[in-house]
C-alpha cells in the first residue's frame, strides 16, 4: 500500500508498524493546519502570531543536551572517530555499545508504531554529488516543520527518486526508564550509528538535536573526501568576494551573514570542495532575544507565515515581546532561506572563499575587536577555538562562560580538530585566502562589542582595508591591530584602552594566555603542533 508517496513497507523496514497515517512531505498550508489543529495540547501547540509565523514552545529543552548524545562505536567508527575517551582532548563524542543503540531503537520503533506521523525527506548539503537524502520521521507536526525549514526541500522531480541514506527516528515523546543500568547520562537520548546511518532521538523536543545532529554526520563524512566542514555562515559581494564567518553559538554567523549588500549562501553549515563554498542546509535558524527591526531588519522581516518560532513570548494581541527571555535566553526562529532577500539563487554556493573571519565572544575583554592573522596564528586560532558559550545554547549554560572550542563548533566535530584545520588550510592555500579574528563578545569596561561597530568591522575587512592598513601589535597575543579603519573610532580598536589601566588589561592577558597555552598543549605531542605554539600568546 502506498501512502501520500510512501509505503507503509518503508516505515516497517525500519522497525515501526501499524501507522494509522502517514502525513508525507507536507507542504506549509497542510503544516499550517497540522501544527494549530485544535486539540493539540502541550508542547505539540502552536499559536499564530501576528506576522503570520507560528510559535512553539519546546519543553524543558530550550537548547540542545552535548551530554544526552552518543554515537555508537563499531568497525566503522572505531578508529577514525574522535572519541572522548580516547586520546587526550575531552569531547562530546561519547561511545554506545551496540546492544544499548538496539535498546535505544526498539524504544523508538515502539513509540512511533501504531500513530499518525510525519515523514520530511530532504537533503543535507547543496551538492548533488555530496549531499545526503535524510528521512525525518516523527509524530509532532512542528518538527516536520522545523527541518522543513532547515534543510534542502526537493523539487517534485527529486522527490520522486528519493533513496534515503540516513534516516532520523524522533522519538522525543518518549523517554528511556533503563539509563542508568545501560551506564548513560540520563533518560533522554540522542544517538547516532553510523554503519546503519540514523539518529535516535528521545526525551529531548529542541529541534536543534537534528539539525546540529546531520552537521555532525558530514563532519564525518566530508573531510574523509578531502572536502572542508565548516561551522560558519558564508555570503558572497558583488564582485564574486567569498566571505566566511566561523563561530561558535551565539557569537554572530547568522546576524553578521545576513547583509543586504552580499548575498546570502547560508548562516551555519558549509563545505569547501574544488569548486568553492557550498550551503548544507535551505534554512537559517535566528536567535530572537532582544531582535528589532531596526538593527536586525533582514531578520527580522524574515518572521512571517512560514517562519517558526521557538520559547518567545507572546502577548495577548499576537505580538512577539523579543525582550522577554522568561523562557530562554536561547529564543530562536527558523525560517527558508528565501525568506531573506538577497540569497544565491537556485543553488546555496559560490567559489572559493578569500576572506576567512574568526569571530570570537571574548568575555575577558582582553581581544582585540579586530586582527588579522599570519598563516600560523590562522592554524593556532582555528584549533584553539576561543571563544565564550553564550546562555541558552547548552542546556546548564545560563550565562557568558569562556570555552575553547576547537574548530569554532568542537560539539559538532566528529573527527579529530587537526582533520579539519588540514582541509582548511589546504583549501585556504589553494584560494589565497587571508583570515582575521573578529572579538563580537567584550571590552574592559564589561560592554559588549556593538553590533554596529562589529558590522563597520566586518564591512572594512571585506572591503579589503585590513590588507594595506598600518597595524600594530597587541603584546602577549602578538596579534596585529589596525590602527585606524573608516567608520570605527580609532580609539576602540585597541582593547587596552577600554580597560581603566593599561595594567589591568596586561593581567588578564596573562591569564588569558596561560589558558591557551594549557588548552594548547593537547596539539603539542607532534612536530606540527609543536611548531604552532610560538603563533600563540607567549608569557
Ligand atoms: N557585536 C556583535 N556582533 C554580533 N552579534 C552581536 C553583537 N552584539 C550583540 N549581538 C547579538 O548577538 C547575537 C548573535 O547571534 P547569531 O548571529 O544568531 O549567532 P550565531 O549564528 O553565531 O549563533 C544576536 O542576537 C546579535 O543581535
Ligand atoms: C543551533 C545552534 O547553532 P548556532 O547558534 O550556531 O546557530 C546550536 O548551537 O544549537
Ligand atoms: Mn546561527
């Protein structure tokens, strides 16, 4: 029997029967109805809002659970997979036996068996040749929606042809009573195998566990090809000028992205391959907290009918009170990527990047606001990861705490950090790109970077002023400042200025950089990390 395009054999292959109905590749009027259909009761509900979008809340998890996932280790992943237990960098990337994901799967299949679902397939990744056909499968209409939004939606041709080679159960209604004797974290889940290609989900509803979850799996996947992984957003300007914006949660990808003077290739995921830089998803995924029309204007007129919402706060008259963060500070929205004006068009690429942007929150206030960097530093900076995870994005995470995160994404990293930067630096080469490090966090005196100042910042360094303009060197960091730059006070370039010493700013650098250092020193037991070390702060 065939439903809505899908056969009920599909579902029982992978273990889940007696589908009462199978609401298949919906599209956004049926999601519409799906997901305000009266009735629906807790975190399944959605409200209109006044511009047209929908607004969910996602239950306790506002943010996605690093400790919740694991990844099954097997004879695919055993030796290549950067395990948390093996070597001496700590990650996310803890193992699952095989007989504990079977656990995990049977409690899924019994949960999605005998109901109503959803099915969204759609691709990962831009590029026919690289992408992966994912098979979303869950019970909440919102979800649907969700990745509807955030991944490569198929045109009817490709639907017809559509092979699946990674499938996600969702199972987030339910939760796994057997945690504790099977040595986990908690009763909530989120699991992937990557000789059967799936993802489990339970317990937790937030949306970001699958979006995030796929980015892990071409993490994996790409780089082993040669192929760049990128956490960043990338545009491109008139000329052709390819820019990417590597980050970590919160510190300004999307936000700094989204510029009506380039187009928009996309706010999160990317890869670099022999042609240039390539989108892996069809949607952006905004934080809202504090957004306003005047200083977010792409974004913030991206939020109409089509458009999710997540834990924002709606008044009475169907308003959004953006300032509200009762729920999270972590309030979101995603939206299609045609929602922003100005975007590549049809497909989310475009060359070789030139211009490689670190963005770094540096809750110290000891970073410059800009610098740009040798090819060293560019290595050292990457693998570092510096930066600070912002509230909300991590379950536990309530307020600005400071973080190396390799890679700007280490939660996302699937293989070792120096797989990443090897891709990079050859694909950096090869483009002649130059990077910078941009500080989107603090000054001394406690005030975060303004978002207009940042902006300037990023315009003068696309515009290609950071290349002539006469630098000077930050002490300790030895990272080169200009000293002065179009549309910015000269004053601010400097951070020892904003400190109410110049003392006061040496100290933190020192204890800045010996946090470097130390984080360093896991890339220290091979010549070429060694060699890096003299990029870094020096005491
Ligand atoms: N100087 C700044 N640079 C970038 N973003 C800033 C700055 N100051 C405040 N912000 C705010 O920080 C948030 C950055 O979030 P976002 O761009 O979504 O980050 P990411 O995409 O990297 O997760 C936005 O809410 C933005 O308004
Ligand atoms: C969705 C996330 O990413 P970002 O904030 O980088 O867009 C996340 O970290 O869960
Ligand atoms: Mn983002």
């Amino acid at each position: 029997m065939r439903v809505n395009g899908l056969t009920s054999q599909d579902l029982a292959a992978l273990g889940i029967h007696n589908t009462t109905e199978v609401v298949y590749n919906p599209d956004y009027d049926t999601l519409f109805q799906e997901e305000t259909r009266p009735g629906l009761e807790g975190y399944a509900r959605g409200i209109l809002t006044q511009s047209g979008a929908i607004a969910v809340d996602t239950g306790i998890f506002t943010g996605r659970s690093p400790k919740d996932k694991y990844i099954v280790r097997d004879d695919t992943t055993r030796d290549t997979l950067w395990w948390n237990d093996v070597g001496n960098g700590k990650n996310d990337n803890q193992p699952l036996s095989q007989e504990t994901w079977q656990a995990l799967k049977d409690r899924c299949t019994q949960q999605l068996s005998g109901k109503r679902l959803f099915v969204i397939d759609a691709f990962c990744g831009a590029n026919p040749d690289t992408r992966l056909s994912v098979r979303f499968v869950m019970e909440v209409a919102w979800q649907a929606h969700f990745v509807k939004n955030m991944f490569i939606r198929p045109t009817g041709e490709e639907l017809a042809t559509f092979k699946p080679d990674f499938v996600v159960m969702n199972a987030a209604q339910c939760t796994n009573p057997d945690w504790q004797e099977q040595g986990l974290h908690s009763e909530n889940f989120i699991a992937f195998n990557l000789t059967e290609r799936m993802q489990l989900i339970g317990g937790t509803w937030y949306g970001g566990e699958m979006k995030k979850g796929l980015f892990a799996i071409m993490n994996y996947l790409l780089p082993l090809k040669g192929i760049a992984s990128m956490h960043c957003s990338a545009n491109v300007g008139k000329a052709g000028d390819v820019a990417v914006f590597f980050g970590l949660s919160g510190t300004g990808k999307t936000t700094l992205s989204t510029d009506p003077d380039r187009q928009l290739i996309g706010d999160d995921e990317h890869g670099w391959d022999d042609d240039g830089v390539f989108n892996f998803e069809g949607g952006c995924y905004a934080k809202t907290i504090n957004l306003s029309e005047q200083a977010e204007p792409e974004i913030y007129r991206a939020i109409r009918r089509d458009a999710l919402l997540e834990n924002v706060v709606v008044r009475a008259d169907g308003t959004v009170d953006y300032a509200d963060a009762s729920k999270t500070e972590n309030t979101r929205v995603s939206y299609p990527i045609e929602h922003i004006e100005n975007i590549v068009q049809p497909v989310s690429k475009a060359g070789h990047a030139k211009k490689v942007i670190f963005l770094t929150a540096d809750a110290f206030g000891v970073l410059p606001p800009v610098s740009r960097l040798t090819p060293a530093q560019t290595q050292y900076h990457f693998l570092s990861g510096f930066t600070a995870k912002l509230a909300g994005t991590e379950r536990g995470v309530t307020q600005p705490t400071p973080t190396f995160s390799a890679c700007f994404g280490a939660a996302f990293l699937t293989l070792h950090p120096t797989q990443y930067s090897d891709v990079l630096v050859k694909r950096m080469e090869a483009a002649g790109a130059q990077a910078y490090l941009v500080n989107t966090g603090w000054n001394g005196s406690g005030k975060r970077i303004s978002l207009k100042d940042t902006r300037a910042i990023i315009n003068a360094i696309l515009a290609g002023e950071l290349d002539d303009v006469e630098t000077e060197t930050l002490p300790v960091f030895n990272l080169q400042m200009p000293k002065t730059l179009t549309q910015v006070d000269d004053a601010m370039l400097d951070p020892r200025r904003s400190w109410e010493s110049a003392d006061a700013w040496q100290q933190a650098a020192q204890d800045l950089a010996q946090r470097f250092i130390t984080n360093f020193e896991k890339y220290t037991d091979n010549d070429a990390g060694k060699a890096l070390v003299q990029a870094g702060p020096q005491l």
